[in-house]
C-alpha cells in the first residue's frame, strides 16, 4: 500500500477540494482501493465536501493537564506562582484553566502537598465515515485544546489499520496547513508528498517552507499550481522557482468559477460539471497521481 499525503504550506489553495476529486476519481471504476485521512484536525471538512455519513466516532486522550485534589490542597498558592502559562488562578484557592493549561508539571512538582497530579484528558475525536466505497478516519481537536500533532498521529494510525483492513492500495491523507508538528505527524511515513500552491508571494513563501519540512524528512515531492491564471508574472516567478530546486511541476488548474459554485453546493467540480476546464484539468493530474501508485 502506498501512502500519499497532500500539503499546502498555505491554507485556501485547495488542498481539501483536490483531495476530494482525487479520491472520487481514483476509484469511480472500482479500480483501486482507497482509505483517506483528514489530518487538518483544527478545521477538518472533507467529509463535508464528500458528502460522507458517519459510522462511529471514538473520544481520544491526545493532551494531558494539571488536576487538583482539593481535599490534600493547603491553599498556599505556590502552583500558581509557579505556572509560567497563568493557567492557575483564584485568590482563596487555585483554580486551574483547563484551555490554557499545557501539562508541562512544574505545578505538581513545587505542590508541598502533593495535590495535584497531571493526567490525559480528552482533547478530541476520530470519527469514522464512509463516502461510496472510500473509508474516511477524520480527526477533530476540541476547541481550545492542544496536541493537535499527537492528534494526527493517532488519526494516521487508525487511517493505517482501516486502510490495512479494507485492503486500500492506497492511503490519500488530507494534510493541514502550516509546517507545525500536525504536519509533520501528516507527512510522516508517507511515500510522496504533492504539494499544492498558488501564484502569489505568499503562497511561494509558504511552498518554500513546506519543502523544507518535506525534504528534512526525504520523501520524495510534487507541486501542483492551482489557479494558474491568477497573474502570470506570480506563477512563472513559481515555475521558476520550481525548476531551480528540481522539484517537479506535476500540472496546473486555470481558476474556473464552476469549481466554487460545485462546493457552494456541497459537491465537486468533476461531479457537476465535468467538462469545465478546472475538472478536466484535475482528470488529467489524478493521471499523474494514478502513475505514483505503479
């Protein structure tokens, strides 16, 4: 089984919605096998843009955080005194902020008593969904919460067992943005990574830190220019770019509004109109990524 994972470095390039007409074409024929992992666990939706339905979720301890036995606590307040994150308040008796606090234990290591201990709590969900024939192991982080990279991790292995279970020839991971550790939890263990841009400044900036992130790992990369007519002078610069550090241009997708109007209706662009030039430019590249799994 192959494992590819796809990034942006940049939120909004498209990312979800190229992932999404991907999977929907890889297997329209019932030629492949294919288990999909939405990482993005701050803001996951591609069970939205799939029009998947949820078979089960599964609550997760991916977080640890300070608690009190208020029944040993002396109130001396020295943990509050001591929490460099100010996750600890009250005047009579400490109090902890659950959202703020990050279990680092320094707490409990200056409580005399010893009343507070730090335990795994549950921060998030995996949810399980199906959308024809393709599996979709989803993560969600509750708001506030952190160890959004251990999140992943856990969302990437259940990914793993399902895909391995089912018989996938290929895991397809939905990466989020950023090159933070959610990312590098996504891209780890993947045997490709394609990379999706856009011709802005930003957008390349943010490209050229993700493939920072991708070669540290040595897995072997990708890019994708969506919305290639947005400015040409931006995406020659782009191009250019490319080909100065050997990275392979796997193709464009001019900006097509029929691809917005398809989402606007919870549906994709190759689905609703086929023949737009932004589906038969992404029917082409799911070629390309067709080529990856041989």
């Amino acid at each position: 089984m192959k494992e590819i994972v796809i990034l942006s470095g940049k939120g909004g390039v498209g990312k979800s919605s190229l992932t999404a007409a991907f999977a929907q074409l890889l297997t329209e024929q019932g030629k492949y096998r294919l288990t999909l992992a939405d990482t993005d666990v701050d803001a996951p939706n591609l069970h939205i843009v799939l029009g998947a339905e949820f078979d089960r979720s599964r609550a997760v301890a991916a977080s640890d955080k300070a608690m009190i036995d208020y029944d040993k606590c002396s109130s001396c307040m020295a943990c509050l005194e001591a929490c460099a994150f100010e996750s600890i308040i009250g005047t009579e008796e400490p109090v902890i902020i659950s959202y703020s606090c990050e279990g680092c234990g320094v707490c409990a290591l200056v409580c005399p008593e010893e009343a507070i201990t730090i335990n795994p709590v549950e921060n998030g969900v995996v949810n399980f969904v199906t959308s024809g024939t393709v599996r979709v192991v989803a993560g969600a982080l509750g708001i506030g919460e952190s160890s959004s990279g251990r999140l992943v991790d856990i969302v990437k292995r259940e990914a793993r067992q399902e895909a391995s279970l089912n018989g996938s020839d290929l895991l397809l991971t939905d990466g989020p943005p950023g090159i933070g550790c959610p990312v590098i939890a996504a891209l780890k263990g993947s045997d490709y990574a394609v990379l999706v841009t856009e011709p802005t400044p930003s957008a390349l900036s943010d490209l050229q830190r993700i493939v920072e992130v991708v070669r540290g790992f040595g897995i072997a990369a990708g890019v994708i220019l969506n919305r290639n007519d947005m400015d040409e002078k931006s995406a020659q610069t782009t191009r250019d770019w490319l080909a100065q550090n050997e990275l392979p241009l796997l193709g464009e997708i001019p900006y097509d509004p029929h691809l917005p109007k398809a989402l606007a209706r919870g549906d994709l662009g190759v689905n609703m109109y086929p023949d737009a030039p932004s589906s038969l430019a992404i029917k082409k590249l799911h070629k390309v990524i067709e080529g990856l799994l041989a």
